[in-house]
C-alpha cells in the first residue's frame, strides 16, 4: 500500500528541484512527476551563507527559471528545525534562514530545508523490499551524518540527532566520533583520499574507527538496517565484512547486529530524498485541497 500511495504521489507534481549542500561540494538536481533525475549541477560549497545564498540563487534561476517547478528542497549538513539551519558545524553556520535569505525565486515555489542525511535515508529506505521498520542511514563524507527511518519516514523523535557529534572513546579520549572516523579524518590520518587507498590493513583501521560509534548507536536504538552512504559509502567493499565482524565480537550477546548494506544511490542518496520529501508534502497539500 505504501509503495502504491508513493508512486501515486510521483503522479502530482511536475518538477522538483533538489540541493545537496556538502561540506565541499554542493549538487543540484530537478526531477520529473515520474522520478526521473534531470540535470545535474555541482560547484565547491562557500562557507559563508550569504555568499552560498548568493551562488545557489544565481544556479537556480539560471538552469530553471521560467520552468514550472513545483517545489525545491535544500539539504543541508547540521541540525535543522523548521526549515531553519540552527547548527551545521561543517559550514560553521548558526541560525541561519535560507528560505528568508532566497526570497521568491523560480515563481514563487516553495522551499524547504531539512538535513541531508535524513533525506538520504528516506530515500534509501523506501527502495528497500520489504521495507524496513526502523532503519539507520550513515553518511560518511567530509563529516558523518545519521538519519533514522521510521516506517519510511523521517523519525520524529530522532529528526534533529547529530550521530557524527556523538561523543565515544577511541586512543585513549573522548572524541566525537566523526573527529576520527569521517573522510576528512581518513584523509589526514593516511595523507590520501579514500578511493586512493588500497591497504587492506589500513581499510581494517578504517573499519574499527567507523565501529565505534555503531557500539553506541546500536544498543540504543536497534535499527533493523544500517545503510552506508557518502563518499566512503562507495567503498563500502573494501570494509563492510570487517566492520560486521567486528560489530558482531563486541556487541553485547542479547543485542542483535543490524543488516549492513551500501546505499543504492552513495553519492546522490540526498537529492532522491528531496524528491521522495517534496512529493509527500505536494500531495499532502493537494489532498488537504
């Protein structure tokens, strides 16, 4: 019923146009009514929100001015509540309303703002036969990002959770977590991007470093599915059988281990989410007439 009512949704909108807003790059996309992925656009991410503000409107009216869109979603890496970037460390913003900031653009669409690991995992989750009940997405990028799936839809309760920000102990400190597990901490840790890394012991190093924060997150939320996205999600290969053998030594014994997979979409799970996001609200408001 579920998938029935979503691909019903597809039906009622015309485009939908999507921003992916990472810690270095940023990647737009517009979709069909029918879910199909149209153009894509990517430029580096300014740090600075009145120059992003600036760069993003230029894209938008740019590529889709005078088109009928029907709604745009931006995603963004931090704590978002209601519509309003109130903590993206990544980009070192706080409070900032990028709905106010944009203004009326691409005839007055609406936009919405939500965090970009909730959108992946929403994504994510909805391709997942049977679909699950209560499923962990992890984007593991520039930073590490959490989104929890409740029934295919974002988590109430857990909307605004920060996991990357979790704090856990690794060498002998309190750190949080994404400070050594993330791809920036990969990267400074072994002076290479992941993709260049070919070590199978250092991929086991990786490995251990991503399972600790999995150690917390598992025992207190028991997803049925953890979903690995994000950069380091596309070489999900090189360390997923080790992270679930590691995982399976130290949980403890009457706390099941989650299915481990690699995300259908790695790098555009987000901007699938804001499709799937924009379209429940479209059809929502069509519905409430």
């Amino acid at each position: 019923m579920q998938g029935f009512l979503w691909t019903f949704y597809a039906t009622l909108v015309y485009m939908i146009v999507t921003v992916d807003t990472g810690g270095t790059k940023t990647l737009i996309s517009s979709f069909t009514k029918s879910g199909k992925i149209g153009k894509q656009l990517t430029y580096p991410t300014p740090k600075d929100p009145v120059k992003y503000t600036q760069v993003l409107k230029q894209a938008l009216e740019m590529e889709y001015s005078g088109k009928p869109v029907d709604c745009v979603i931006i995603a963004l890496p931090g704590i978002i509540d209601d519509n309003i970037a109130q903590w993206c460390p990544n980009l070192g913003w706080k409070n900032v309303d990028l709905r106010k900031a944009l203004g009326k653009i691409l005839g007055g669409a609406p936009i919405y703002v939500e965090n970009d690991a909730n959108l992946a995992g929403l994504a994510e989750a909805r391709l997942l036969k049977p679909l699950p009940d209560f499923a962990l997405y992890v984007t593991v990028s520039t930073g590490i990002g959490t989104g929890f799936i409740d029934k295919g839809n974002i988590s109430g309760g857990l909307r605004i959770s920060e996991g990357g920000h979790m704090l856990v102990e690794y060498d002998g400190k309190v750190r949080e977590w994404e400070s050594f597990a993330s791809g920036h901490a990969i990267k400074e840790t072994y002076g290479k991007y992941a993709r260049d890394i070919t070590s199978k012991r250092a991929w086991n190093h990786i490995a251990d470093r991503i399972s600790r924060g999995f150690l917390a997150i598992i025992p207190l939320t028991q997803p049925d599915v953890i979903i690995f996205g994000g950069s380091i999600g596309t070489h999900f290969d090189n360390y997923g059988d080790t992270l679930a053998k590691l995982l399976d030594e130290r949980l403890p014994p009457h706390i099941t281990r989650p299915t481990l997979i690699q995300a259908r979409h790695p790098e555009h799970a987000v901007v699938y989410g804001g499709y799937y996001y924009a379209s429940d609200i479209l059809a929502h408001q069509k519905a409430r007439g």
